[in-house]
C-alpha cells in the first residue's frame, strides 16, 4: 500500500494543494493520501478481473486508419451473440490487455449523485435548450435519434481554446446544470485518479494552465468543465425505436479514457458492445464505466423497456494539439536535461565505437573467407 501511495505523490496525482478534504489537525498530507486509496480498495473489494484479447497498442496502432473507417468485424452484426457478456449484476470489473494496461473500468456511482444527475437533466430539458440530433461526429442520426448537448472546452474550431456552441447558447441554465453535478464529476475524477494516475495528471496538468490563459467572452478564465474531463456530452431520450449506432470517438485524446455514466427512471437492455474487444458490458442506472472511446467502436445495444440516458465525460485531442503548438512558440517544449543529453551524447559515441569494430570484425571475416577459397582452389589444381 506504502508504495502504491508513494506512486500518486510521485507522479503528482495527489498534492498538498489538490487534496480532495483539508488535512486534519496534526496530520501528515501523505496519510490522507493513503486513507483516501485504503477506502477506495476496500469499496471495490472482490471487483472482476477480465483479460482483453486485444491490446492497447494494437488498438492504438489501428486506430491510424482514415476518420470514419471502422474495424471490419462491426460489419459481423451476429457476431455480437457470442460475445463475453459481464451484466452490472457482476459488480464491478476491471479489464486488462496482457501487457497490463487498464481497457475498461466499471464502478458504482453513490445514488446521491445519481439523483442529483437526474432531476438536474429533467429541469435543463424543460428549458427547451438546444440539444442536437443524434450526438457529435457525423451528420444527423450518424449515432442515433436522441437528444445530445456538448458542454465542453475544446479547439476545435481555431487556434484558441473555446466553449462549445452548446453551452453558448444555453446560457446560465447549462452553467447551473455544471454546477449541480459538479461533485459526480470529481468522485469520477477520483476513481480515475486513484485508477489511473497518469492519465489523470495529464488530464489536469500542464494542459489546464494553458486553457486557463484564454478568457471568455464575459472575462471568465476558461477552465476544464467536467471534472478532470474536459468536457461532458448529455444524452438524452434514447428509446427503443431511438438506439445508439456503432461510432468511435474520433476527435477525443487516444490515450485518455472516456467516462460513461447511464441514468434515469429506468430501462431494460442498453448493453455496451465493445466490438474489437467482443464484449458486452452491462450498464445499469448507478454504474459508471472507463474506457477508450477514440479506439474501441461501440455501441449500445437495443433498449427493450424505458428511457436510457447517459453523460459521456470527454477530453478532445485538440487540446493537447494546441498545448504543443503553444509550447514550441515560447520555447518551453520538452527537452532531455543537461545529464540526458550527456548520456545520449556517450550513448551516440559508445555507438561509434560499436559500428568501428563492427566493421574491423566483418573486414578480418571477410579475409579470412577469401583466404580459405585460395587455399582450396591450390589444393585443387
């Protein structure tokens, strides 16, 4: 546990500043750290651990095919039949390649939350905001006949970080929604931080002061506006004559996981289908569920009874895209500390050395071959 805690301070998932509750009296910060992962393990005690027949590097490596192009087995629809099949009445569970890396992470939501999230929605959509057919990425009914609205913080569309068109236009009514699920989005946050540290860090990291730098409109600093996520996709009303279609995530980070939370008064069917992976994941009002929208294509399965709805917490490419850009022009990118170019520096010349011999030895091989053809062409003649 000592080491596992030494890691989340060590890779800046958790500092004195970003702690989660202030710090007891006469307490070391470092032993919340460690009652914050000791409570997370043990709500999360006999979760299911599954292995993937796919690896995220090999997702990772298809996933450079051309936008829109998707993994030739989704064309297999009946495959999905004899896909493994985890419902949420299994609990929580934990997919891994076999290199180790985490594909997909299902845990509780606390019902608070949940309730929070579902009257909240139910008032946003009283207010006849402007929510779009279908979802993002791809023209009408490319995902489906539902309503989606974008709350997000991307850049997409320029060369500055901007709030998306959604949360423009609905105005103060989407920022008290924001606000009103805030602390859903931070207990996400946290499962992830304590899950996958790296990610987190790169989520809420250098990338976070960047955007911060760009004013909004108003003279708002603009910030991250679903937790660690960059932004928060609501989908709302997908029924059974309203399903979801097989899509990929395309424009968010591929190395960063989605968040995927189902709410409301209750439905029957709505499986995730995981196609690379040949998996169905159940998804129940109160689970939440990580996973790797930008590689995996999915889909959710036909709703058999009720309404499904679901937040999607997001974070685009393009922002790290304009995070590097912006780097490269002040001059702050990355670059190998004075003791890393020495090394790379006797690295390089151990090298030289290497190929100089190298060749000495394939010169002295190749004498000796030719030395060897003259003496048995003499013993020849």
């Amino acid at each position: 546990m000592q080491r596992r805690v030494n890691h989340l301070i060590k890779v800046g998932a958790f500092t004195r500043q970003s702690l989660p509750m202030p710090v007891p009296e006469g307490k070391r910060w470092e032993s919340v750290v460690n009652d914050l992962l000791e409570k997370w393990e043990s709500e999360r005690t006999g979760y299911l651990k599954i292995g993937s027949p796919i690896t995220f590097e090999k997702l990772l490596e298809r996933s450079h095919q051309p936008k829109g192009v998707f993994p030739l087995i989704v064309e297999q629809r009946e495959a999905v039949n004899s896909f493994a099949h985890y419902p949420s009445s299994l609990g929580a569970l934990q997919i891994r390649d076999d290199k180790g890396v985490i594909l997909g992470y299902r845990f509780k939501i606390p019902p608070d939350l949940h309730a929070t999230l579902t009257t909240s929605s139910q008032a946003l959509d009283s207010c006849g905001a402007t929510g779009t057919r279908s979802g993002s990425g791809g023209g009408g009914g490319a995902r489906g006949l539902y309503e989606s609205r974008h709350y997000s913080v991307w850049a997409d569309y320029g060369k500055q970080y901007v709030e998306s068109r959604e949360l423009l236009c609905d105005g103060e009514r989407g920022r008290v929604w924001l606000r009103q699920n805030q602390e859903l989005f931070d207990y996400c946050s946290n499962q992830l931080r304590l899950l996958c540290p790296e990610q987190y860090v790169r989520m809420t990291g250098r990338v976070v002061k960047d955007i911060s730098r760009t004013k909004s409109a108003d003279g708002r600093n603009l910030k991250p506006l679903g937790g660690a996520w960059h932004g928060v996709c609501l989908n709302q009303g997908m029924d059974s004559e309203s399903g979801s279609r097989c899509h990929q995530d395309w424009l968010d980070d591929k190395r960063l996981p989605n968040c995927v939370v189902p709410f409301g008064d209750g439905f029957g069917g709505g499986d995730l289908v995981l196609w690379q992976m040949k998996m169905r994941i159940g998804l129940e009002i109160g689970d939440g569920f990580f996973f790797y929208g930008a590689l995996v294509a999915h889909e959710v399965m036909d709703i058999i009874a009720g309404i499904r709805n679901s937040i999607d917490l997001f974070t685009h490419a393009s922002n790290y895209q304009l995070l590097d850009k912006h780097e490269k022009g002040s001059g702050n990118s990355i670059k190998y500390p004075v003791e890393g170019r020495k090394l790379c520096s006797a690295n390089r010349t151990e090298e030289r050395r290497n190929e100089k011999g190298n060749a000495a030895a394939r010169s002295e091989i190749l004498k000796g071959k030719k030395l060897r053809q003259r003496a048995e062409g003499l013993m020849r003649n």
